[in-house]
C-alpha cells in the first residue's frame, strides 16, 4: 500500500478506534444496568481520558465531531481534515453501538441520550457542558504554556464532572458521534437533534472564547 495513503489513513483510524472505545465502553456501562450516575460518568470521562493519553499523538485524539470543529475554528486543526474525522468518529460510534445491539439482550438499553426535561433546557445544557469540555480540550492539549502531560487527566475529569451535573437533565452527551451512533442503531431518533447542533455550538463558542484569550503569545505545539 502506498505509504502516503498509510500515513494519511492513520489519524482517521485512531479517531475511528478512540470513539469506538468511549461508546462500547461508555454506553456498555449503561447497558449492563449496574452502574450508578457516579459509575457511568467515570465510565465515559475515564475511557475518553485514556484514548487521549493512548492516540492523542497519532490523530490529536478529539473523538468527538464538536471538538475537531472547535479546534478547526480556533486554527489548532485544518478544516480539510475535519469531514474524514466526524466520519470516522460516526463510524466508530455506530459499530460500537451495533456491536453491543447484537452481543447484548434485545432489551438492552444503548445509552441514547434523551432530555428528561424540556428540549430547550437540554439544548442549553448540552451547549454549556459541552463549551466546558472544548475549552479545556483546547486550553491543555493545544497551547503550548499549558502543562500537556496532564491534557488526558484534564480533558476526561471534565468528562466525568459534566456528567455528574449534566447527566439527569440532558444525558450530558456533549458528542454529536456519542448520540448519533447509539440512536441509529437503536432506530431512536427522538430528540437528536439537540445532540447534533448544540455540542457544535458549545464547541464553537469555546473555540473563539479561547482565542481571544490566546491571542498571539502562544504558538501551536509541535
């Protein structure tokens, strides 16, 4: 194979296996039914935290639509890469999702995310948990000031904290792949939509609040 095509396909894939992981084990703890708010928070914050820790250096280790769209609009990641990221975080989300549909009863709850209240509070909610996540996604592995070997600590105790507060009001996604791949499998589509747009619109009201913050004194680290 050649070997730029290689090195080109490596990014994508860790993204692919990254979001694979934060689903099938996230989503896993849900459906398993044992775990408590406390232990699903941990679930997703501590598998995201590992994956970026474990691929960050290989794809950036975003494994969420809303982070590579964020970090694009800050110019910490070029816009020609962000279609092949959100595919393969999607793709990664829904085989993670398939694979627990088949091996897992077919009553099995999948982890889609629903708003337990209104649309519009879940709305608001997901947009601020998710404005939380990006900007320290941006603050700890994007600015080179910042203490980046503490960026997967950093990014999945965000992960578990938003949860903790988030998760009875708007299942606390903060991930457009998170709750697309689930709610497609499970041909659960109510409520989506607040899970597509409103990580989006956090992330990119974070994007731009950190580069004004930024402003010219750091470059991009290597």
């Amino acid at each position: 194979m050649n070997t730029t095509l290689v090195r080109q396909l490596r990014p994508p894939v860790a993204e692919f296996i990254g979001t694979f992981a934060l689903v099938f084990i996230g989503c896993g703890t849900v459906a398993s039914g044992k775990a408590d708010a406390l232990g699903g928070a941990v679930a997703f914050g501590g598998t995201l935290g590992i994956m970026v820790y474990a691929l960050g250096h290989i794809s950036g280790g975003h494994f969420n639509p809303a982070v590579s769209i964020g970090l694009a609009l800050g110019r910490r990641f070029s816009w020609t890469k962000v279609p092949t990221y959100v595919i393969a975080q999607a793709a990664g989300a829904t085989v993670a999702a398939l694979l627990l549909r088949l091996t897992l009863s077919s009553g099995a709850p999948l982890g889609v995310t629903h708003p337990s209240g209104s649309d519009g509070q879940s709305f608001v909610w997901e947009v601020i948990l998710t404005f939380f996540l990006v900007f320290v996604v941006t603050a700890v592995a994007t600015d080179a000031r910042a203490v980046r070997s503490a960026a997967g600590l950093c990014i999945g105790g965000t992960v578990v904290l938003d949860a903790l507060v988030g998760g009875s009001i708007s299942g606390a996604s903060m991930n457009p792949a998170r709750s697309f791949g689930p709610a497609l499998v499970a041909g659960d589509f109510n409520g989506l939509w607040i899970y597509l747009l409103a990580p989006v619109v956090g992330g990119v009201i974070a994007a731009l609040a950190y580069l004004f913050l930024r402003g010219d004194e750091s470059p991009a680290p290597r």
